[in-house]
C-alpha cells in the first residue's frame, strides 16, 4: 500500500514538474523578445546552442535551441550538432522544492543539487536569465522565495510586461 501511494505521488511530482518545465520553456522564448535584461543576456549565447535542463533519472525536460537572436523549443534533436550545455538536476525532490519555488535556483546550485554539463558561464547567464522571467511571471509572494534578490521596478512597467508575457504563453 505504501509503495503504491509513493509511486502514485511521485507521478503527479513528474506531472507538475513536466507541466511547469513547458510553460517555463515558453515563457522563456517570449521573454527573449519582451524583457530588456533577457534580451541583454542572450547577446552572450553564440549560435547553435541546445540548451537542455532535465531531472534524473528519466524525468521530464526542456529543451531550449538558441539560434542568433531567436530562441525555440527543440522537440527533437537538430540535425547539426551544435554545442550543448546540459542542467541537470540530480533528484526529482530537488527539483520539486525548486519548482514549487521554495528554494531558488542559486540555493540549488550551491547545495549541488544541480550539476553542469558544458560552459559554466553560459549556464550563469540562463540563470540569471530564469531569474528575470520568474520575476516577471510569477507573483510577488512566490518570486520573493524563488530569487536571490527580488528586484525594484515601477509597479506600471512590471504589469505591463506580465500582461504581454502571459498573453504570449496563452495564444502563441
């Protein structure tokens, strides 16, 4: 009984983060186009690069393909090869407690909950990106706990951001 009651969760912990994964993968392609500060970050990233976070062992992904200035969803591998730089988390509880956003993913890093696979810096750079679009996307009590620091903006700038991310999550 108990093992069927701890597989059973652990689905819906795959779900939620397999869910939350693919909006945060789509607010992040509309978030290179809105958010000054993505925008900026994303003059680093070289062409052709797959960006992947996933949770070990065999949980769910995101892949993400930086191509000059546009970023998309790589639902299967591209043809070329180009550079990877792969996040993986190393437990599907780590990656609960990240996604529920009651540890930040600099917290994360520094208790190796996290490792990487290819350039540390860009790995630094999508972070802090992650860290603008979470700010923009979420609500003020949760992005408190999921941030380093939560950033001071006008409250008009803010909204008017939130509402053309969401708009392009919901209808594009």
């Amino acid at each position: 009984m108990y093992s069927l009651f701890y597989s059973l969760v652990n689905f819906f912990k795959k779900l939620y983060i397999k869910t939350l994964l693919f909006f945060l993968g789509k607010a992040f392609v509309a978030g290179g186009k809105l958010i000054p500060e993505v925008k900026e970050e994303l003059k680093n990233f070289e062409d052709d690069l797959l960006l992947t976070m996933t949770v070990m062992p065999n949980g769910p992904e995101m892949k993400l393909l930086f191509s000059g200035e546009k970023i998309r969803f790589a639902k299967k591998p591209p043809q070329i090869s180009p550079e990877t730089l792969t996040i993986t988390i190393k437990y599907l509880e780590a990656a609960f407690v990240m996604f529920t956003f009651r540890e930040s993913t600099s917290v994360a890093f520094a208790r190796s909950r996290m490792t990487v696979n290819g350039d540390l810096g860009k790995s630094m750079a999508f972070v802090r990106c992650l860290n603008w679009v979470e700010f923009y996307l979420l609500p003020a009590i949760f992005a408190r706990r999921a941030l380093k620091r939560y950033p001071a903006h006008s409250v008009f700038k803010k909204a008017m951001t939130r509402v053309k991310l969401y708009s392009r999550l919901l209808f594009v």
